[in-house]
C-alpha cells in the first residue's frame, strides 16, 4: 500500500468518523435541551447543513476536476 492510497483511505475513514460524532452531538444536544420535534428538526437542519456544504464541496471539486 503507497502512501498516497493510505493517506486518502485514512482521510475517508476520519472524516467519516467525525461526521458520524457530529451527527451524535446533534441528537444529544437535542435531546439533553429538551427541544420538541420542531426544534430537533433544526438543529439537524441548521447544524447538518454544515455537514451537507462540506460534502458538497467535494462533489464540486470532482465535477470540476480541481
């Protein structure tokens, strides 16, 4: 195994990771304030839209071949 496929499979495997911890957060954080199901549904939405930009962005710099 190269360097290069080793650093781009742990990069994979820790974002990953820390997206999944985020997403873990979010629901303690809603669950612990005691928000309704309105109120869950945005902090998911707000705090996931953070998530969905930098997913977006990787998209972006395939399509475009950065």
């Amino acid at each position: 195994m190269s360097i290069e496929t080793f650093e781009s499979l742990s990069l994979t495997i820790g974002i990953g990771g820390l997206v999944l911890y985020m997403i873990y957060i979010m629901y303690k954080l809603a669950q612990e304030s005691g928000a309704g199901r309105f109120g869950a549904a945005m902090i998911f939405l707000t705090l996931g839209l953070g998530i969905a930009g930098f997913a977006a962005k990787s998209v972006i710099q395939l399509i475009i071949e950065v």
